[in-house]
C-alpha cells in the first residue's frame, strides 16, 4: 500500500510536470510576435521581457523544476532506494538551474544588466543534472519487476540529452549554423528529460500495482 501510494503519486506529479510544461511552452510559443519557430527559436525567448506570455514561460519553468525534484523524491521512497544522494542532487540541481533560468532572463536587457551568465549557469544546471539524473535514477530503481529495456532507453535518452547540449553549445559560441540549427539541439537536450520522466511515470504506475 505505502509503495502504491508513493508509486502512484510520483506518477502524477513527473506526469503533470511534463505534459503542463509542454502546454505552457506551447501556449507562450502561439503568442509570440511575430512568429515563433520551434527550429530556430531557442526556449528562452519565450520566458525573456517582451514576450506576450513571459511569466507563463517562466511558470513553466519553475513547475518542471520543482515537480521534477518532488517526482524524484516519491520515486526514493516508493521503491525504498538506499543510495540515492546522486539521483537526488542531480534532480535538485535541475530544480535549482530551472528557477534561475525563469528568474534571470537572456537577450539584450541580461546581456546590459550583467545577469547573462546567471540565467546560462541556469540552463547548465537544468539540462545536465536532469540527463545526468536520467542516469542516476534509472541505475537506482530496483530492476527486478522493470522491463529490460528501461535502463537501455534511459542511457538512450541520456546520451541524446547530454550530446544535444554540447553540440549546442558548441554551434552557440562559433556561431556556426550546422544542417541542424542550434535552437533543435537545445529542445533535444531539454525534451529527452520530459520524455524520460514521463515514461518513468508510467512504469512507476503500472509496477507498483
């Protein structure tokens, strides 16, 4: 009962985080002038002053960071996992990295202001402690009712998340456009999390019962 209970609510939550965040990034990305382009528009626009719906983009933000850490916390204690300070603080550091994206923004006025490289240390944060905890959590559940090929597509998912990132980064500083624009790496690092999560979700639901 105590594991279905804890199960059931890390379900909901990594669930809600996931799904909400991509409605709210799609409801600012609908608002925004002129156009907005899944491709070539990096997410930060959306959450940065001037856009119609900035404070709903950084809503997002901060919802996808708190729910994921709180996710991660019911998970521990559903399945009862012993050595989980690693999974913890990667998901507390994507929950902090999170906040600071929706607090300080990019574009010109951070650029101006100096507070630029807060909301870049945010966005290292967010991304690479959630891949990494990909990593931490799926190798910490207990895999004796899990299918096979869950640590298999979590590793994927990893591996996508983190490569995504660094090719972005590395596109952002020599400002090259590639066949794939820097902005389509950004999401891939940024939604192999939401995937992950959400079928996490799922299985946390589906094992427990």
């Amino acid at each position: 009962m105590r594991r279905r209970r804890y199960a059931g609510s890390a379900a909901v939550v990594w669930t809600s985080g996931g799904i909400g965040y991509l409605i709210l990034e799609a409801i600012a990305a609908a608002a925004f002038r002129p156009h907005y382009s899944y491709t070539h528009n990096l997410i930060s626009d959306l959450g940065r002053s001037g856009s119609a719906l900035a404070r709903l983009m950084n809503t997002a933000f901060c919802l996808q960071g708190i729910l994921f850490l709180a996710g991660a916390i019911l998970v521990v204690r559903a399945f009862e996992i012993l050595r989980a300070g690693l999974f913890l603080s990667l998901a507390a550091e994507n929950a902090v990295g999170n906040i600071l994206i929706a607090v300080f923004h990019s574009g010109p006025a951070a650029q101006a202001d100096g507070t630029a490289w807060v909301h870049g240390t945010g966005a290292l944060l967010a991304i690479v402690g959630g891949n990494a905890a990909i990593l931490a959590g799926s190798y910490s559940i207990p895999d004796v009712s899990w299918p096979r090929w869950y640590r298999r597509v979590s590793a994927g998912l990893a591996a996508l998340g983190l490569l995504s990132f660094t090719i972005f980064a590395i596109e952002s500083k020599i400002a090259a456009i590639g066949i794939v624009p820097p902005a389509t790496w950004e999401r891939c690092s940024v939604y192999s999390i939401i995937a992950w999560q959400t079928v996490t979700a799922i299985l946390c639901y589906t094992r427990s019962r």
